[in-house]
C-alpha cells in the first residue's frame, strides 16, 4: 500500500510550455512501468487550460470542484462541472481547462507515461462553445 498525503504532498505550476494561464499541478502518486500510470489533482484558475496533448494509454479524469470545458480536434467542446466524470481515449488529441469565468479542479489517472504535448489551444478553439 502506498498513501499520498493531501496535507503534505506539493503542487508545482504548471509549466508555461504546457499550459496557459495559472495552473497548480499535485502529483500525487506514480506507478511503476509498465503501467506508466500517473495520479495527478490539477488546479485551473478561470481561463486557464492545457496545451493541446494526448495520453497514449488514455486518460480518467474526474472534476472535483468549478466549472470547466474540454475539447478534441473534431472541434466539439464539452462543459464540464463537479461531479463529471470524463474519459479521453488512447491517443486522442484533447485539451481541458476550467471555465472563463470560474475556477477547475480535477482529479485524473493518466496511463502510457507522460502527456505527449502540441500547440497552444487558441482563443478561438478555447471559445468554441461560447454561446
Ligand atoms: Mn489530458
């Protein structure tokens, strides 16, 4: 059994060349290969989100507090809240980030080792679902 403590573990910022805006990064317990399985409590400000990236093995995510969106190349975007439970396919290319007008914590398990990153995600692709 290996326990992670919430009062002792640290965040880190998220890197700039990985996400935009202000985000807090706890990474709270990593499995050995070949599971490659990461546990990560990511925190959004308002419009923060990650860059463009995919997970080869996939990717849980589960939105513990706030309001956020995430959104795949076909150009579909989804709002999403506390309580949703999301899961992004092996490979496919998605970014998530929380709401322009609210903050976002989720919990995710990514598996097949580190994100492979892209581009930015732009403002046009931030705002799609914009009303
Ligand atoms: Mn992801």
């Amino acid at each position: 059994v290996q326990i992670s403590r919430g009062n002792s573990d640290s965040y880190a910022r998220g890197e700039a060349e990985t996400f935009t805006g202000t985000v807090w990064v706890r990474r709270a317990l990593s499995a050995p290969a070949p599971s490659e399985m990461g546990v990560v409590v990511v925190d959004f400000e308002p419009g923060a989100r990650t860059f463009w990236h995919s997970h080869r093995g996939g990717q849980f995510m589960f939105v513990v507090s706030g309001r956020g969106r995430t959104g795949t190349r076909d150009g579909s975007m989804e709002e999403i809240s506390a309580g949703d439970a999301v899961w992004i396919g092996p490979g496919e290319e998605h970014w998530h980030g929380a709401a322009p007008d609210s903050p976002m914590t989720h919990f995710a398990v990514n598996a097949g080792g580190p994100p492979a990153w892209a581009e930015e995600v732009s403002d046009v692709d931030y705002a799609r679902s914009d009303p």
